[in-house]
C-alpha cells in the first residue's frame, strides 16, 4: 500500500519524529513523507513513533486508496492539530473564553479544602509512641489503627466549633494547645469513644472521614447496624470496633506523645494556616451546601478520598526512591539519630527504603492530593477517544439496519437535548442472533457524537474474548484503541491458541493490526501522578484505552474495593469513560445489587451507561434506572446539568424509543409500554421453542430422563447419510447430578438401533480440559445450517464408524451452558431452577437455524428438581430464587408454571413482561419478579440490604453494602494443579506453596477409571496427557510446564473440609463431590 505521513511535530519530538520517519520513507517535504509499506511496515512505524510519543508529538497517517482518494488511517499524538479527517488547518482563532470542562467544577474548590486539611491531619496517629516504637523497635503495641488515633486529634481540634471558629484557630499556630490536643483526644479514648459526636458541622464530618477513612472504610465489627438515615447518624455512631481495633496486638501502649505532635513543624503551621484561609472564604463565599450537603456530600466524598488515597501512596513511593545513592544504597534522612524525630515509615534494618520524617510525608502527600485534583477534568474528558470508525459508520443491510435506525434516532435526540447536558441510559433488548454487540457500538457511537470511549463490561472471560475479537474483526480496531482484559494469562493464550488454529484453515486476513498486542498508550502528567496503579501495562490499558473490553470483575472494583486503594483504577476508568453492560441479565442476587450500585456511581461521574440483554426483566431495568438517575441527580447538582435523564429502548423491531424521564413512574410506564409492544413482536414471530412438562419421580428417574432424550431424538433428528443424527443437551442444575447422569448415559441399555456420544460439560474440569471440550462444541454447534455440524471431523467420524440408524450426540451440561456460548442444538431436557435458566437454555434450541413449522415440543422441562424429589423444603434455589423468606406451596411444576405457555412457546416475552397481582407462593414466574423487585426496586433507604439503602441512605460511608450483598458471592476456592504421573500418567494433585514451588497435595481425591464399555460412549475421549502434549508443543512447553500453566482446577474450601464427602475426579468427567443420589440414577 500507498501511505503518506504529515507531521506537525515541535521542539524534540519533531526531531525523534524525523528520525523514524526517514528510517521508513521519503521525505517529500518539510514535514512529508511518502512511500510504499507492506502491513507489518506500517505497524512497526505506528509502534515507535507511540512509544516515543510526547505532547508535542502530532503525526498524521493517510493512504492512498483507488486512483483519487485517501483514507486516514491514524493519528499519533496532539489530535488537535488535525481535523478528523487528517486535515492541517490553514489558519487558526483565538477566542478569550473559559472552557465548561474547567468551568463547571463547581464544588472542586470545597474538594481541595476537604482533601488539604484532612491530608494536612490524616497520620497525626504515628506520633503516638506506640506506633513510633513500631517503627524502630518491632514492638507491636499500637492496639489502634494509626488513622483512628488520628481522628481522635481532629475531633479534639475541632471540639463542636462552628466552621469560622475552628478554621481561624488553625490560622494559628496549634504548638501551644499541643498537651490540651493530647489529653482532648486521650478524654474521648477513655470515654465513649465516638469521635464524630464531636464534630457537628458538615465540613469537619467530611474531613473526619477522610482522615478515618485513608487506607479502608468504617464496617461494624458484627456486620450490622442499625438503620440510619443520614450521615451524621451513621458517623457520630462509629468507634473503634468498626475495624480500627487491632485485636491481635495483646500488650497495649499508655497514651503518650513524648515526640510531640507535627503541629510543631514550621511548614506544616505555614500550609495550614494557608488553606484555613482559603477555607474562611470560601465559607463566607461560595461554600453553598447547607441546603443541599446530603446530595453535594456524597461526590465529595467520593471525590476527595480517591485523591487523597492517591496522594498518600505517591508520596509514599517518592519516599521510596529518595536517599538511595547511585549504587541503590540507602542513607536515613537528616534527624535520623535524634530519638525525638516523629517518623512516618519504618527505621528496621530490612526495610530499604530511606526513612521519612511525619512532618514531610504529610505535606508531601497533601500535595500530592492537590496536584491530583487539578487533574479531575481531564480525566472527565481529555483522555484517548477513537473518531468513528468506517466501519460504524458504513450502513448495516438486511436483519441488521435496525442498528443505523436505533443509532440515528439517538444522535438526533441527543444532539437536540445538547451533548453532556443530560445523562443518557439506554436498554438494548434486540434478540439473540440479530447483532446486538455491533449494533452497541452504533448506539455509543451516536450517544458520544463520534468520539468512541467506554468500557464494555461481560460476566465470562470466554465472551469477553470472543467480544473482543469481534471487535477488531468486523469494527477494524488495533490495540492502540482496544484493550481486551480478561485477567487470566493461561485463559487468554488456550483462547489465541484457538484462534490461531482456526485462521490457519481461513481466508488470510487484512486487517493490519489484529495480530498486535502492543500498548501504546501513555501520558507523561499521568504516568507520574499514578506511578502506584499504572506499573502494569494491563492497568496502562485499563486506563488510557479508548475501548475496553473486560470481564466486569476489572471495572467492579471501582464500588467494591472498600481497601486500600483497590478501588482507585477502576474508578478512574469510571471517571473517564461511559459504561456499557453486556447481557446484564446473566447477574443475579448480589451480583445485580453490586452491578446496580456500578451504575449508580456511573450517573454520579456523568457518564452514559448501555444496558444490554434479550430478557431484562422489568426489576433490573427499573433498579438500573433509579440507580443511574440518583447518581445523575448527584452529577447534575454539582455541574448545574438537567435533570432529566434521555432514556432509550431498542431492539431489532422498533430501532429506538426515545423518551426524557424525570423519574421512576414515569419510566416504569415507558418501559411497560415497550415490553407489551415487544412481546407483541415476538408472539408474531415463527415458534421455534415448544415446551412440555415431562412428569418424574424418584423411582427411575434417570429412566425418566432417557426416555425423554429418546422421544426428542426421534421429533428433531436430521438426516445426514441415511442415519438420523441429532444434537441435544441435558441441563442438570448442579455438578454431582450432572455427572451422575452422565455415568447412566454411559452405562445404559439403549434400543439396537440406537448410538450415544456424550460430553460432560461443567465448571470443574481442568482448564486445558475445559478449553478442548469448549472448542469442540464451539465448532460443531456455531452453526447456521445442520450440514457444518455434520461435516466435523470427530463428529462425521463417529457417524461414519456405526452402523446403527441413529446417532445421538448429547452435552450433559449445569448452568455454564446457559450463558456466554452460542450453541445451537436441536433440543434440550431441563432439570428445572427458574424461568429464567429455563428461557437462557431454550435459547440454545434453532439459535440460528430457521423451521418452517414446529409440530411437537422440543424442549422438555421435568415436572421438578432433585432437589424437591428429594423432599427438601427449598427446592429451587442455588440456582434459583426459592429462599426462607419467599417459598412455593408447591414444587410440582405442573401446580406452579403456567402450563400452556410452556406449550406454546418458551421466549424471551415469558420474562420482560410485568407481572399484575402476583402471587409468589403459587407460581415460579412471580416468585422471580418478587424476589428481584424486594432488594432492587423496594426497601426503606434505612435498609443497607437493600439497592434503596445505597441510593438513600448515608451507608456509602461504610462497606457495610459491599458486605450485605458481595460481588461474586460464593464460597472461597483453592487451586489446585494435576500433573501426570509416570509411569502410568495417572493424573495427580499438587499445590502451590508460598514460594511458589509445586507440593503434593495432602487431600485424597480419589480417581475413578472407565471402563472399556463406558469410553466408547464419548464423545470427545480425553486424554489428559495428551492434551498437555498438545499445547505445549504449540507453545513451547514441556508437558509438565503445560500442566503448571494450564492443568488448574479449582475446589471450594468448604469440599475439603473434615468430614466432608469424598471428592472424585476422572479426566472424562472433571472433579465432584460424592452425594447419595443412588435412589435418583440407578
């Protein structure tokens, strides 16, 4: 290709500029260069000319496409200097304006006050002689946390002064009140002990928070509390028990201070005084939040406490790397032998790092915290964007032109609404198959006016990856504007190994960047402000990319990180960057409170947010709107924006609705009027789900189930080759059924003329195992016509080698099948746990092959579960929604699931709808509605269990939420790594210790062995050695290297504890628990 490069390069970047540029092409002009590259040529000079990027860097590179055009393919640096299209202007106007970005902060003064002071206060506790005998001696006699101690200073300060009166005492030296401080603050330790009851005007509560609050948030030491209903309440109800008292430490110190205080620091007393100055004017001033401080409090705090976290670990890192000589020794700073120095860091022999006077650190990380606030508008909005694609941009054609209707109604209303001046909330609810993760993209588009940057969030890594590719396939993006994120090394090199195999049997590609995994992103300002969170290139790319693409793990932090500063990156990434939810139905429980409060804090920082899923029920949409318009209404109070939020629901039928909505009812009714016209849509379309409620009972269960995939086969096989061939899946709800189901398939008596290949499919294989079992489905059942599925080698082998007239190839599958893979089987058999599995499984069924008409049912739902043949009292559940509080009368699904419906057809439209007078006792479907509607849309704002309580309540102050309703709830796992073992490569567990060698592990997991007779059954025979073989013949590995990186499996640490049953594992079947279910598969 034909590429020219323009550049508008100053100072030293023009020269590092001309530098790669002539290495590469020929100048045909002062800033101009020309000449002929091939893909990987073009790739190369993007990659240096980034990495040495500055802020005086700005290169523009076009090419020459047909006879009289040209394409920009990229710019490199200042994109300022060019227009959008690579255009250099001719001339330029100056206008002496003040930019909104920097205008409307309204509050960020208020914010640098709060984060001075506080920072100025927040390690006054190391001054106290038992953390200063820590330091130097090792004695662990500081039964309080540093910042607790702390607090007790500026509550002893501050002692219940109105704001003028405590900030014109700190105008004044504090030296001569330094005993009355001590014994102040010793008073409050000895009585109740509740600092914040001496702190009664808004602003000192604030920064008596911050400073309590620096390293991790308050909880209560029983994780409960009694409802409060604002934020006075809740701190003046907070001591030392709520996670500042160090149990563990048994000697306790006196309370003295025989090195002083650091108010006697000359430096400190000047920026003291300085910012209490600067805080009288303000009160006097601008400081306007009597009337509104429960709403302006909250971003404040959110706001100050990122940044003073951020200032205390920089400053800490400077201190690190001052005093070392230039051999890496390091020297103690000046007072080192003065046993009188306060100190902020340890003086122990084996800490390298130079000491730090308390005085410098508390100013250096002031400082630091300020600096870092001047940063907050460009984080909002100076970070890297990507201009619209062609491909986003070129027309969608067929099934898919709903996108470009949906897409253009959107710009259009928020081009009318005026861009950034309302928040915008979009629902996406097209149905699976019609181009959903493109057509967000399109919508994105539209919403931020042509310059892409969100984050796209997913529940599995398997469709983060494969959104990811999709991505830079069908959008054209490279790596310096996607970053895919999936937090698993091991995962991501199984799912490039797969890739790589696939594209080997494929047209060549000529994309010229979907090979590249460089990071190119920088920011010099940046990169020294946040030397503590950017020392990776994964969270470089967290941060600096345009798009990214992650697991929602990597963004949850920014709500769920309640400790040292685990939240601060994704925070940031909030900050910058809109937010979008990929099939946010696949959330429940916890995971949706903790998701509802992601979007919550995305409204709080101005940001648009995209929900996407084919069966958001009306619980999720409401709780995701009311959780997105009172983080707004925050944002909005704080930048003079409207109120009213830009609401959008899509789909493929109707493109987009668009509606401006002030509050919860009068979107409820918006949605409601959507949801009926949608369901009206999908009962107009073909049936290609039936349903049919097969009754069970424990005696010949099993039996049960065959007979079941037996009728299936014969209704829905195919004919390929004159047998009939079918593929089907059995959803068991959990692993042990599912593998004792799938030990009965194997040893069954079947009809003469019947063959069976199955494959169990759960969460507890290998990963290898895993990847090579995902693969193969992903291969045959990715299909849009029998024939491809047919045609697979394994599969036409064993349809090839019998000479039995049917050929039944059957996944025995628990809930991992229900999301994230796009299977198309012919039928299914669904061990039942909730409507919504029940419509995520029937999804799998024709997902992208058409019938012209369905005559019998091809999903069959047994009349229950295992665990109500089994009498238990809480049947559906774990899955499911069946708890203590909310039972059904029955668990028959004949007496609780509306029958005909399941006859007639099984869609998305059984779970969108609103439910009238429902009666959770009698009926699944309203016990589902019920259970989501009481902890995402009800509740008292007293009610921390609640999302009403995040929303309302002052608990945003604690971690109390967090620890209500956890992110990924479940049990704790430990890993574990099986290796062959000579000479039998029978397959064994090992264990990492803390140094990170491989030890045998003590736990008996017993294997099981297959008989002759059973293996011929398989499907997919594995050979675990093999497997390890394979990749690391691919990579490079030996096959014990291979099992180290890929031989992983994870144990929930309650299976291992005494007296649990015993743990069995078979390379065919992956790892279960034993259970006594012999009544159920005999």
């Amino acid at each position: 290709m034909i590429v020219f490069f323009v550049s508008e390069c100053a100072k030293k970047a023009r020269t590092r500029t001309v530098q790669v540029l002539d290495s590469f092409a020929e100048r045909v002009g002062q800033s101009t260069w020309k000449t002929r590259l091939t893909m990987e040529g073009l790739k190369a000079v993007k990659l240096l000319l980034s990495r040495n990027a500055s802020r005086h860097t700005a290169v523009a590179c076009h090419r020459i496409v047909g006879h009289a055009n040209t394409k920009l393919l990229w710019i490199i640096g200042n994109k300022r200097k060019f227009s959008r299209y690579g255009i250099v202007p001719t001339n330029y106007s100056r206008v002496n304006s003040i930019k909104q970005i920097d205008n409307d902060w309204h509050y960020l003064e208020a914010i640098k006050l709060c984060v001075a002071l506080a920072g100025l206060f927040h390690d006054w506790g190391k001054a106290w002689d038992a953390f200063q005998d820590l330091l130097r001696e090792n004695r662990h006699t500081d039964y309080l946390r540093h910042e607790f101690v702390s607090l007790l200073f500026w509550a002893a300060f501050v002692q219940g002064k109105e704001p003028k009166a405590w900030l014109s005492d700190l105008q004044r030296p504090l030296g001569p009140m330094e005993g009355e401080l001590i014994d102040r603050a010793g008073a409050c330790l000895e009585d109740d002990c509740f600092p914040f009851k001496a702190l009664q005007d808004p602003l000192s509560l604030l920064i008596g928070w911050l400073i309590l609050s620096h390293h991790l948030l308050p909880h209560p030491e029983d994780g409960s509390l009694s409802p409060c209903n604002s934020p006075e309440r809740l701190l003046h109800s907070v001591n030392s028990e709520w996670g500042y008292l160090k149990k563990q430490v048994e000697t306790h110190c006196g309370w003295s201070f025989s090195r002083g205080l650091p108010c006697r620091s000359p430096l400190w007393t000047r920026q003291a005084a300085k910012w209490a100055g600067r805080g009288k004017n303000l009160v006097q001033k601008e400081f306007s939040l009597v009337g509104e401080w429960d709403m302006a409090l909250r971003q404040m705090a959110v706001l100050a406490r990122t940044a003073l976290m951020i200032g205390d670990h920089e400053s800490s890192r400077k201190a690190e790397n001052q005093g070392k000589d230039k051999k890496g020794n390091s020297h103690a700073a000046k007072g080192n032998g003065n046993p009188n120095t306060l100190w902020a860091k340890s003086l122990k022999k084996e800490d390298e790092s130079s000491p730090v006077l308390l005085d410098s650190h508390l100013l250096d990380a002031t400082n630091e915290a300020l600096s870092f606030c001047h940063l907050y508008p460009h984080f909002e909005q100076g970070l890297a964007c990507v201009e619209s694609p062609e491909a986003i941009e070129r027309q969608s054609k067929g099934g898919f032109a709903w996108q470009d209707r949906a897409a253009d109604r959107i710009r259009k209303s928020v081009k009318e609404s005026g861009i950034g001046q309302r928040g915008v909330f979009c629902l996406n609810m097209a149905s699976t198959g019609t181009g959903k993760t493109f057509g967000n993209a399109k919508i994105m588009n539209a919403i931020q006016g042509g310059r892409l940057r969100y984050t796209l969030a997913l529940g599995l890594r398997s469709l983060t990856l494969q959104t990811g590719d999709e991505y830079r396939d069908r959008i054209g993006l490279d790596s310096s504007e996607l970053a895919v994120v999936v937090g698993s090394r091991a995962f991501r090199e199984l799912h490039e190994s797969r890739s790589k195999q696939e594209s080997e049997s494929e047209e060549p590609s000529w994309d010229i960047y979907s090979d590249w995994n460089e990071v190119i992103f920088s920011s010099n300002v940046l990169d020294e402000k946040l030397s503590t969170k950017l020392a990776t290139p994964q969270a470089r790319q967290v941060l600096y990319s345009p798009i990214l693409v992650c697991t929602i793990d990597h963004v949850m932090g920014a709500t769920e990180g309640v400790s040292r500063g685990r939240h601060i990156l994704p925070w940031l990434r909030m900050l910058s960057a809109d937010l979008v939810i990929d099939e946010v139905d696949d959330f429940d429980g916890s995971d949706l409170a903790a998701i509802l409060r992601l979007v919550h804090l995305a409204g709080m920082l101005g940001r648009n947010v995209l929900l996407s899923s084919a069966t958001i029920p009306p619980a999720v949409a409401e709780g995701a709107f009311n959780s997105y318009r009172e983080g707004w209404r925050l944002f909005a109070l704080a930048r003079g924006r409207q109120n009213e939020i830009l609401c959008s629901w899509i789909d493929e039928t109707m493109g987009a609705r668009v509606a401006n909505i002030g509050n919860g009812s009068e979107f409820s009714k918006q949605h409601d009027k959507f949801t009926a016209l949608r369901i009206k849509k999908i009962r107009e379309q073909p049936v290609k789900r039936k349903g049919k409620i097969q009754p069970v009972s424990v005696v010949n269960f099993s039996g049960q189930v065959l007979e079941s995939v037996l009728e299936l086969h014969r209704l829905h096989a195919g004919l390929y080759r004159n047998k009939n061939v079918s593929f089907g899946v059995v959803r068991m709800a959990n692993i042990t059924p599912c593998v004792k189901m799938a030990r009965f398939f194997l040893q069954a008596d079947l009809p003469p003329d019947m063959e069976i290949k199955i494959l169990p499919y759960h969460s507890r294989f290998p990963l290898i195992s895993r990847h090579y079992i995902e693969k193969m489905l992903d291969a045959v059942l990715k299909r849009k016509d029998s024939k491809k599925a047919y045609e697979h080698p394994e599969v036409y082998k064993h349809i090839k080698n019998t000479s039995k007239k049917n050929v039944l190839f059957m996944v025995l599958a628990t809930p991992v099948e229900e999301v994230g893979r796009d299977h198309d089987f012919d039928w299914a058999v669904l061990e039942p746990s909730s409507v919504r599995s029940m419509v995520q499984m029937a999804g799998r069924i024709l997902r992208h092959r058409e019938r012209q008409r369905l005559n019998a049912p091809n999903v069959i739902v047994l009349s229950h579960n295992i665990r109500a043949l089994l009498n238990e009292k809480i049947a559906y559940t774990r899955p499911g929604y069946e708890s203590g509080e909310l039972s059904l009368d029955s668990h028959d699904l004949r007496e609780i699931l509306d029958e005909r419906m399941v006859n007639e057809r099984i869609d998305s439209g059984m779970r969108i709808g609103r439910i009238s007078n429902p009666s959770p006792q009698k009926s699944l479907l309203h016990l589902e509605h019920v259970s989501l509607d009481s902890f995402l849309t009800h509740g008292e704002s007293s009610d921390y269990k609640k999302v009403s309580g995040w929303l309302h309540g002052p608990y945003y102050l604690t971690d109390i939420a967090q620890r209500a309703r956890p992110f990924r709830k479940g049990s704790r796992e430990q890993s574990f790594f099986i290796f062959p073992e000579e000479p039998d490569l029978r397959p064994k567990f090992y264990k990492k210790d803390d140094s990170g060698k491989y030890i045998s592990s003590n736990y008996d997991f017993q294997h099981v062995d297959l008989s002759w007779q059973e293996k011929k059954r398989l499907w997919l025979p594995a050979t675990y050695y093999s497997q390890l073989e394979d990749i690391g013949r691919e990579l490079g590995l030996t096959v014990n290297q291979a099992a180290a990186r890929f031989g992983e499996i994870s144990v929930p640490e309650y299976m291992l504890e005494a007296g649990q049953k015993a743990l069995y594992f078979n390379p065919d079947l992956g790892l279960w628990q034993e259970r006594n279910l012999e009544r159920l598969f005999e």
